[in-house]
C-alpha cells in the first residue's frame, strides 16, 4: 500500500484537512441559514413598538465653569434686573428658534411628499407600460 511511513502521514494529513475544510463549509452554510431564518422572523414580526414625542421647549446653553470665570459674586441688584432682561431675550429667541424649525419641517414635509408623489406616478408608469406576453 504506502511505500514509506512518510507517505501514510501525509495521506492522513490530507484526510484530515479535507475533513475539516467540510465542517467548516457546513458550519458556514448552517450560519447563513440560521440568519436567514432570524431575518425572516424579525420582518414577520408583529411586536412593533413607537414613541410620539412632544418637544415643549428648546433651550440652548452655554456652561461655563464657575472656577475658571472667578468666585466673585456681581452685586445681587443689578445681577436680577440682568437676569429678567436676559431671560426676555432668551425666551424670545426660542420662540423664534422654534418658528424657524416649525416651518422648516413644514417645507421638508411637502418637499417629501411632492417627491413621494413623483415616484408612486413613476412607478405606475413603469407597471403600465410593462407587458407579461
């Protein structure tokens, strides 16, 4: 059979890395089926879960740190009647941050849909014009 001992241990090398490259094709396809399977039942799915959320206001900021600036306190007058003036301002400028984000979202809104229109006439154009012979 095998003329040399060398021989007989290379056949069986070559056995074995046959043998594992075929558990190894085996192993891959089982993944692909298992995800395809994990895939299908995720579409099929009826556990659908949503959120409505309300935006009741915007506010940005800018923290400092109190270290950094100084502990020194302005004196408590003038450091209300800035307060008040500077919360006017503030809330004006969110009233108008929020207008300007309002009509933004109106504009992509109807910019989405005349798009969506577009498409739903393109594609009742293509089944249209598609004939089954």
């Amino acid at each position: 059979m095998y003329r040399l001992p060398s021989e007989e241990k290379a056949h069986k090398e070559e056995i074995g890395a046959l043998i594992l490259s075929i558990i190894i094709i085996i192993a891959g396809i089982g993944g692909m089926i298992y995800t395809k399977r994990l895939s299908l039942e995720y579409k099929n799915s009826t556990d659908v879960r949503t959120m409505d959320a309300l935006v009741y206001s915007c506010k940005q900021t800018d923290e400092k740190d109190d270290e950094t600036e100084g502990s020194e306190e302005p004196d408590s007058q003038e450091s209300s009647e800035d307060t008040e003036e500077d919360s006017a301002e503030n809330a004006e400028e969110q009233d108008n941050a929020i207008a300007d984000a309002l009509e933004k979202a109106a504009k992509d809104e109807d910019k989405f849909e005349e798009e969506l229109a577009e498409a739903e006439k393109e594609q009742d154009e293509e089944e249209a014009s598609i004939h089954i012979d």
